[in-house]
C-alpha cells in the first residue's frame, strides 16, 4: 500500500513559510521571478508562490521540465525554478537542508546562471491522516505500507504519522512517466 503526500495525507492547500533570498537579491525579486515561471502552472506549489508575490515579472517561452521544474525567459534572460539538483543550491545549500529537514518543500530559482534563493513550502497534513494510516493497522505478510512524494519526502518531525512511516518504506523526488 502507498499512500501519496500532497492532497491524500495533506491538505492540498501549500503556502510559503520561507523565503531564503541568495546575497544581494530581495525577496520582492526573488518572488517576481518565481511568480512569472509559476503563474501558468499546474504544480501544487505553483499557486502558493504565485500568492505570496505581490506581482510577477513577465516570461515568456515558459515549459514545465517534468520532476523536475520550469524554465523561461524572464527580463531576456534564462530563468529556471525547481527542486533541489534541478538548480543547484550553492550558497544556500545549509538553508536548503534545514528547511527540508524541517518537512518544507524547497524550490529553487535561477536567473541568468545566477542562483536568486530559496522559496520553502508546507502543506499541513489532514487532521484525519495520522488515524487514518493508524487504521492500516499492522502490514499483512508480504505487504508494507510507504508513502510517495514528489519532493523530498520529508514529513514535519514529531508526527504520529511521520513515526508511523518511519518505520516502513517511503519513496520520494519521484517524478511522471
């Protein structure tokens, strides 16, 4: 049995709880550039940056890069916003690892080459869901439950349902096809 995250065990209702801008880039910048890459999109956490922006920057030639993120021109340059990996966290990577560590979903942004910060997202998870995967009860024999993600995995510390699955399998940073 494998239960996904966003929508079954969550809310489905992402917000951003963090902003981490890169040296010398404000969160306004940070958050245009965001918003522009994710104002078409269909991702889950699309609509919480485009909310948490005031406005968004103009892109054009915007793709979705499947599991991964999306890229566009933006202000002419090159612009790319995705996971971990997808673009490269340098200076930010110890924030990176604290908001994963922390159960929040990271999505980087680029310009130009140029790392422009961290956005951090959470989804809460539905009251009902540590009862419900209570209610799974002990794995019959040859079955175990886990759980799916898209990103990192990583339920917030302390849970019922994080110490529940934290003893069986989860799989994360899987992406279509």
């Amino acid at each position: 049995v494998a239960l996904d995250k966003t929508g079954t065990l969550t809310r489905n209702l992402p917000r951003v709880v963090d902003i981490r801008p890169a040296s010398s880039i404000t969160e306004l910048r940070l958050l245009e550039v965001a918003s522009a890459l994710e104002l078409r999109s269909e991702h889950p956490l699309a609509a919480a940056i485009t909310a948490a922006a005031p406005h968004a920057a103009s892109a054009t030639d915007v793709a979705a890069v499947p599991g991964a993120g999306v890229v566009g021109t933006v202000d002419g340059a090159l612009a790319r916003l995705g996971r971990p990996g997808f673009v490269d966290a340098g200076p930010l990577l110890s924030e990176v690892e604290r908001m994963e560590a922390a159960g929040i979903s990271v999505v980087l942004v680029e310009l130009a080459g140029r790392l422009l910060g961290a956005i951090g997202v959470r989804d809460e998870l539905r009251p009902e869901a540590p009862e419900a995967v209570a209610g799974l009860g002990a794995p019959r024999p040859g079955t175990r439950p886990g759980r799916i993600a898209g990103d990192h995995g990583r339920l917030r510390p302390g849970t019922p349902i994080r110490l529940f699955f934290r003893l069986y399998a989860a799989s994360a940073q899987l992406v279509p096809g």
